[in-house]
C-alpha cells in the first residue's frame, strides 16, 4: 500500500510539474510578446503608456495568459507607407513568438488573432495588392526589428514577469539604455 501511495505521488508531482511548466512557458511568450509590441511602440511610433500581463481563464483564444500594450495616442494614417510602423508593432508580438520560442507561424498566428483582426481593420480600406505587400512586409520588418532589439525585448518581459505592467517611462528606459 505504502508503495502504490509513493508511486501515485510521484505520478501526481509529475502532472504538476508539468502543469507549472506550461503555466510559466505561457506567461513568458505573454511577457515576450508584449514586451515585442511595446519596445516596438517605442523604437517606431510614439512610444507606449504602459503594457502588461494578466492571468486568464483557460479559452480557445488566450490559452491562459494575456496581455496588453496601450500604446500613446495617435490617428491612424491612411495610406500603406503611414501604416507600417503601426503594422510592424502589431505584428511584433508574433514575430518574438517565431523568434524567441520557435513557434511555427501558424501557432503564432493562432495566438496572436486580436493583433491580426486590429491590422485587418486599419489595411480595410486599401487596395487587395496593398493589403497583401503591407502584410507580408510588416511581418518581415517586425521579425527583424525583434530581432535587432531582443535584448530590451528579453529585459523588459523579465520586469512584466515580476511586476506585471510596466509604465511607458520604463519602457522608454530600457530601449534607449539598449540603443
């Protein structure tokens, strides 16, 4: 009897430790992502007023965690060359997902569909050719710019982890002392 009780323990420990590993890898792609999305926000538009990451319920969508990035106020331009910063940005969050933990894209794209329906909304209005160069542009420029600042990007998911959010000013911080 003893033995059995042992063994299930150790079955249980397993199960759990597995439970918290997921649990962790899941709040660092959500700090890695929206540590992409706000270092970005700063390195190419106005910068950020704070992000940060939130423990969620289990849905198809949100796998657990979540997060946001607010960035500062801005008016969304309209043609495809004022877009791409804005585009690049919210690619980011993919791009770190591929980058920084291997996912393939179609992992990441099935993580990241609030970022992808928010750039489908701002590309609407423009012609199909537009929407298809600005797409596949932003997710080339948006992987290299990760890649450029993974630093900053790696720092800044360390605070997210700690703290949760982090405050523009911060953001800003830690970007330009990468620079």
């Amino acid at each position: 009897m003893a033995r059995c009780s042992r063994h299930r323990l150790a079955e249980l420990r397993a199960v759990l430790g597995g439970v918290a590993m997921r649990i962790q890898q899941e709040s660092s792609r959500a700090a890695c992502h929206e540590a992409a999305h706000a270092v970005l926000g700063v390195v190419l538009m106005r910068g950020v007023h704070f992000c940060d990451i939130v423990e969620t319920a289990d849905t198809e969508t949100e796998k657990g965690n979540s997060g946001w990035t607010q960035f500062v106020n801005y008016e969304t331009p309209k043609t495809a060359q004022g877009l791409l910063p804005f585009v690049i940005c919210y690619y980011a969050g993919h791009a770190a997902q591929r980058l920084l933990f291997g996912m393939k894209y179609n992992e990441s794209i099935a993580v990241c569909t609030m970022d992808w329906k928010l750039v489908e909304k701002m590309i609407a209005s423009l012609p199909d050719d537009a929407k298809h160069s600005l797409r596949w542009h932003g997710i080339a420029e948006a992987l290299l710019y990760v890649h450029r600042y993974r630093a900053p990007i790696l720092e800044l998911a360390e605070e997210l982890l700690k703290y949760g959010r982090v405050n523009g000013d911060r953001v800003r911080q830690i970007v330009e002392a990468a620079r």
